[in-house]
C-alpha cells in the first residue's frame, strides 16, 4: 500500500487512544475512519478488537463500498455507514462513531440537544440534531447522518436509539466533535434537572458560532 495509507494507518490508530482516555466508548465499541489523500479508499478500526490491541498494521483500507482493499481483520460494522458518508460528502475526510454515555443518553430518549450553552453554539452552531433510527449493517444509518447534516451547521448527530456520529476535514477534527458533544450532552442534561431550559436567541447563536468559526483561535 502507499505511503499515505501508512500515515492514515498510524494516525487513526492513535487516535482512537482518544475515545478511550475521554470515556467515550466502552469495551470494543466506537471507530474511527479516515479518508486517504487523493484516493477512493478509507482507513478504519477493526471489527470486535480491544483498544489496548490496535496497531496501525491492524487498521483495515477499504473502498467507497466498503470493500477490504488490505488488511488481515474484518473492518468495522459500521463500514458501510462510514463509506456512504465519504461518498456523499466530498469534504468529509474522518468519520468517528461512539456510545458516549451522556450523549446517548438523548439519543435513547429520542431528543436533540439544544443549544442553551454558548460553547454548543460556537461548536455547533445551534442544536445538536437528531436522526432517524436505522439497523446496523447497511447504509441506512450513513444516509440519515447525511440527510440530518444536510440542514445543519452541526457535525455531530445523535443517531435515535443508537449513539452519536460525528465528521470533520479529517479524523481528529471530529474526534474533537465526538469530545465536545460529549461535553454538551452532560451539561445540558445536569442543567436540565434544575429547572426549565431557555434556549439561545438564534441571532446570539449566528454571532457566536461565526466568532468562533472565523475569528477565535491562532
């Protein structure tokens, strides 16, 4: 394989230390994929395999239509999702799944989450939304994130009954997504148990958002 498939091999691997070392998955749940530069391939985790035995050699390439183009593993369930996302979304280059706790837990209840914090609207630029419930296995799940995406600023969706999918430029970029959604998600929720939520006035909402897109940071 190439040398950028080697470099996207290592990199995901590394990163999925993140979802661990930020409670975002337990056990052998959660991926992360990559795009690989200027090609029509992925990298992806492994299906059923303990964080602590990754290794980039056991990262699995895969095609558009997900099928395994090197690598000794099955990849992940989630592979079809994953490819749907990148051939839809041109710009999309990592692609993370996870069943973080809280979370999910507005997932399991069926609820966005909404943008009452000024930090989801810098993030996320308004709710965080819902989408529709589909089995694993095929592309149903990849083209609810895209059709929920699609009328969203957000880059992390709560898939109804099932968890949190989030994409970026690359796979850090939405591992930190998957981070701050996490974030999000516990805050509001414990906010929630103190009273009534009052959500942000949409035009504070555009303005932090724009802020932080454009302007925050080096």
């Amino acid at each position: 394989m190439s040398t950028d498939s080697d470099a996207v091999r290592r990199s995901v691997c590394e990163l999925h230390a993140e979802l661990t070392r930020n409670g975002l998955v337990a056990w052998t749940q959660g991926n992360i994929s990559e795009r690989v530069p200027d090609s029509q391939l992925l990298v992806i985790k492994p299906s059923g395999v303990s964080y602590a035995e990754l290794t980039p050699e056991s990262m699995v390439v895969v095609d558009l239509d997900g099928n395994v183009v090197d690598g000794d593993l099955s990849p992940s369930s989630d592979t079809a999702t994953h490819a749907y996302v990148y051939r839809e979304l041109d710009w999309v280059g990592g692609v993370v799944h996870t069943h973080s706790p809280y979370a999910t837990a507005w997932a399991a209840r069926c609820e966005p989450i909404p943008c009452v914090l000024t930090a989801i609207a810098d993030e996320f630029g308004g709710d965080i939304p819902l989408g529709p419930f589909a089995r694993i296995g095929g592309e149903e799940i990849g083209r609810g994130i895209v059709e929920t995406l699609g009328d969203s600023r957000s880059r992390a969706v709560l898939m109804r009954s099932h968890g949190v999918f989030t994409i970026g430029a690359d796979a850090r970029e939405a591992v930190k997504t998957a981070i701050m959604c996490e974030d999000a998600a516990r805050a509001v929720l414990l906010a929630r148990q103190l009273g009534e939520l009052s959500r942000l006035e949409q035009d504070d909402i555009d303005a932090l958002h724009d802020r932080y897109q454009n302007v925050y940071g080096q």
